[in-house]
C-alpha cells in the first residue's frame, strides 16, 4: 500500500527544499494521470478534488477510487480535499477516508479563520489526518486589493490554529493570469523563515517557474496544479472529438490520448518542483 497522509510526503519535502505536485482531477481518466505520472517519475503526489466535488451524491464512490488507485502504486499517495468550505465538508472527508483536509476561512475575518481551523485540525488529529490552512485569500481569477498576510500574523494563525501546512497568500490567483502576475517572493521568504511547518502555494496555473522556483526554495513544500492539468485534457479531447468528425469511438479509446497529454504535462512539473 502507498496510500499516505500528506505528512510524509510534505515535512520531507520541506526538509529537501523541494516541493511535491498537489493535482486535482474530476474523474477517473484525470486520477488515472495523476497516477501515472507518480509512477513514471517515481515520486510521491498529492491527489485532490475540489470543494464543490464533496456535494456530489457520488463523492463516496470517487473518494473509494482516489484511495485504490493510491494503494495499488508503489509511491507514496495522499488523497487531500481542497478548499473545504465549511467543517461539515471537512468532517464528510474524513469519513471517506481521505487522508489529507484543507478547511479554507481565508474569506472569513482573521479571528473566525483562526476558531474554525482550529475546530478543523482538532477533528482531522482525532483521525490522525493531515491538515491545511489558508491565509490571505488567493482569488479566482484577477481581482484588486486583496490584502496579503503579515508576517506576525502567518506567525500567530500557525500556532493558535496547530496546522500542519499552511497556504500563505502570496499574489498568485487561481485559474489563468490576463497579465504577468506580481508574486511577493520576500513575504515568501519571510514566511518561511518565521515558520517551519510546510508552505502551500495555491495558483500554480501559468505562474513563472522561476519564481515558483524561489518560493518551494523558501519553504513551499506543496504547488497545487489545477487549471493548466485539466485544460491540457480538455484540449485533447476536444482535438480527439473534432478528429472523429462525429463517428463513433468507443470511450476507452477516446480517453487514451488525453490521458496522455495531461500526464506528460504533470512529469514535467513533478521534475521542475522536485529541482528548485
């Protein structure tokens, strides 16, 4: 068995001043990927599924495939929930075996950030899972004036909440950037300085590398990949799709090339978070 939390691979990673790839998939092509790319590159991944998954009245029967998928590999395997909206989600994820949580207050104000996550990583310890945290809210999609976190308070969220990885607000957003992103790698460096759990570094879509670079060499131990992973498989499919010119493939077929596309692109970024 493979399957993990997210502890043994991510206080490692730290140790090593590189960073392990956080991939979100949304079916089971997209798993198989994430999978595959692990093994080919003989090293560890995190595995996730969005918030909004935890709704689906089929999230049991994904999150059983997550955790099978991990234990029939030969790398360490986390099965991680992102952005968990609420405790009740956080709660439904641990029951589901996943073996990493994030609860996300970052929307909340500073001291209902702190009581909620501190109530998540209490339930999440009781089960002997992995917790994650973020501070300063990272924004789908270009937004102005969001603030970024001190310092002091990175230090104090840290060690009232008792998390074991937190994703520091650094100027990245989620999805695809419209113009070059302005990242502040000094904040990032200050981050990791003043705390020794793992950093997260939420936005890894299109973020130069050499600054994604600098900050795993900072303390960002998890880069999370989303957009630019299952875009790659969209593009593909939909050539797939418009290459059939409407005949009939069956859909294992189908969703050979695809897979293939998206786990060459995860390989590649594996490699670049292992080099900082």
């Amino acid at each position: 068995m493979a399957l993990v939390t997210s502890k043994e691979i991510l206080n490692a990673a730290r140790r090593d001043k590189r960073a392990v790839g956080a991939f979100n998939i949304g079916n089971f092509e997209t798993a198989v990927a994430v999978i595959n790319a692990a093994e080919a590159e003989k090293s560890p991944v995190i595995m996730q599924v969005y918030q909004r998954l935890m709704g689906h009245p089929r999230i049991g029967a994904l999150a059983a495939m997550m955790r099978r998928m991990a234990e029939d590999v030969s790398v360490p395997v986390a099965v991680h929930l992102d952005h968990g909206a609420s405790l009740e989600q956080v709660e439904l994820a641990i029951r589901l075996g996943f073996t990493s949580v994030m609860y996300d207050g970052s929307n909340l104000p500073f001291a209902d950030n702190i009581a909620n996550t501190r109530k998540a990583v209490q339930m999440a310890h009781a089960a002997g899972i992995f917790t994650e945290a973020e501070l300063g809210h990272v924004p789908i999609g270009e937004k102005e004036n969001i603030p970024l976190p001190s310092v002091e308070e990175i230090v104090e969220f840290t060690e009232k909440t008792g998390v074991d990885s937190l994703a520091v607000a650094v100027g990245t957003i989620h999805g695809y950037y419209k113009a070059v992103p302005v990242i502040n790698l000094e904040l990032g460096r200050k981050a990791g300085e003043a705390v020794k759990i793992p950093l997260v570094l939420h936005g890894g879509s299109g973020t130069p590398l050499d600054q994604v670079r600098a900050l795993i060499r900072s303390g960002f131990a998890k880069v999370n990949l989303a957009t630019e992973f299952q875009h790659e498989f969209q593009k593909r499919l939909t050539l797939e799709l418009e290459k059939s010119g409407g005949k009939f493939i069956p859909v294992d077929k189908l969703m050979v090339p695809p897979v293939e596309d998206a786990t060459a692109l995860l390989r590649k970024m594996i490699r670049i978070f292992a080099e900082a």
